[in-house]
C-alpha cells in the first residue's frame, strides 16, 4: 500500500485548483495558455498538469514544450505561499510509454511492443531525442544487446537535457484533493477499484472513465486530461473532461476547478 501511495499525489484544499489538459507537444498552445495563466494565478491556487507533454509533433516542439513546462514550474513556485506539493504532473500515456521504452531489452517481445508504441504517437518522442522511428525498428529485431545498447543511448539523450529526466521521474499516476472531494487522472480511472489498484487503467482505460455514472467513493468529480474524442470540455455529473486536441489540430484547454468540481475559470489557446 505504501509503494502504491507514493504513485499517488495529495493537493490540500483550494477554492480554485487549475487543471491543464493533455499538451501533446503542443508548445504554442502551451505558450499561449502560460501567457493568459500567468495574469490568473492567485494566492492559494494548486496547479496540476495531466500529461502527455512528450508528444508526436517535430522533435524541436518536444523538447521545447518540456522545457516550457520546466520554465513554468519554477514561475509557480516561485510565488509567495506557494509549497512545492501545490503543484502536480502527472504520467500520461506518453510519459508511460517514454519509461516502457527504455527497458524495451526485458520486453517478451520488444520488436512488437515498439511498433505498437508507434500506433500510439511514441514516433515523436523517438525523433525529440535524435532518433529514426524506422532505424530504431529495425534495431528491435536484432537481439538484446543491440537493444539495450540503444535504450542506455535513449535514457543518456533524455539525461542530457537539463530537467527532463528529473520531471519524468517526478509524474505521479493520479492526484486527490486530500478531503476526497476531487481526483485527477490522466485519460482514465476503473470505479470498481480503489485509487492505489488501477494499475494501467489511468493511461489506457478511457471507456472506463466515460462509463462512470455514479459516485467514486465520497469524490465529488474525477477530472481528466485526455480523452480518446478530443471533442472538447465535456461535463458529466461526476466527470469532467478538459481534453480539446492540442497537438491534434485543436486546443489546450485550462480549467479553474473548484471545491464542489466545477468549473470557475478557463482558458483555451
């Protein structure tokens, strides 16, 4: 249960906690939406971002939206009253696949699980880093120690650019507000498990998430960041939903969320 908890992330109370939707290396959109964030953060605000900052845009949009990210860490914190547990990043499916990566050598079958990394966006990451999808492919099909030659050259790239392996080690599966009012995810959440079991249903369980209908414990809504749509704000009775399309062709859309898990501020790129 401990090891479990660690994964997890506790927000005290605010009248206002800011959700940013899934990035995507979307770095112009971020941009955008940091410029107009800027000017609304308040004393007492918490901020969480819910993932997929590595995207599947040019290389050079990556690594800029990470260090945007970073840029943009060290405003927040740097704002009176503010604690570091104020702010919150947590995994996305990208950031899941980015670890699975570099351990790709212990993989069953790693060759498979690269090319489904593929269907999934992973492309962009691979290419932020230095890499050729097709060579790395090819790669998988040549044995362990090739591999695992290329996932230590994956991880040392990552290590090169200052503070990007300190944020992928810093993600958390989920955060809660630490009344039990609000809980935040990725992409999904399976309600017929407690938080500390949902192994990787906050990455991959979206129609879990879409099928909640009634009450998560004593939550009164679970927000998340990416949705498999990417139609927009979309607000249920106990799910909200913030994903617009960035780095898809739509927005980035950030949202004020207060106690009772409304929304009471926006901002869309």
């Amino acid at each position: 249960m401990a090891q479990a908890a660690a994964v997890l992330a506790s927000l005290k109370p605010a009248d206002r906690i800011w959700v940013v939707g899934a990035v995507n290396g979307d770095v112009a959109a971020l941009q955008s939406v940091h410029a107009r964030l800027v000017r609304k953060i308040r004393p007492g605000d918490r901020l969480v971002y819910t993932g997929n900052y590595w995207g599947d845009g040019p290389g050079d949009n990556v690594i800029a939206a990470i260090n945007e990210i970073l840029l943009f860490r060290r405003f927040f914190i740097a704002q009176d009253g503010v604690d570091m547990a104020d702010i919150v990043f947590l995994r996305g499916a990208a950031e899941e696949m980015l670890t699975k990566m570099q351990q790709l050598q212990f993989a069953p079958n790693p060759g498979e699980v690269f090319e489904w990394m593929l269907t999934r966006g992973a492309a962009g990451i691979v290419r932020a880093y230095g890499f050729d999808p097709a060579t790395v492919q090819a790669t998988m099909r040549q044995g362990a120690h090739l591999i695992s030659q290329w996932t230590g050259q994956l991880s040392d790239a990552l290590r090169r650019h200052p503070g990007h392996g300190a944020l992928m080690a810093d993600l958390k599966h989920a955060a809660y507000v630490s009344d039990g009012s609000l809980i935040f995810v990725h992409a999904g959440l399976d309600s017929s498990r407690a938080l500390t079991a949902q192994t990787d249903t906050f990455w991959w369980g979206g129609s879990m998430f879409e099928a909640i209908t009634e009450r998560y414990y004593d939550c009164a809504r679970i927000i998340r960041g990416s949705s498999n749509s990417h139609s927009g704000i979309s607000e249920r009775e106990y799910t909200l939903s913030l994903d617009a399309g960035a780095g898809r062709g739509g927005t980035l859309v950030a949202a004020a969320i207060g106690p009772n898990g409304q929304i009471v501020d926006r901002i869309e790129s």
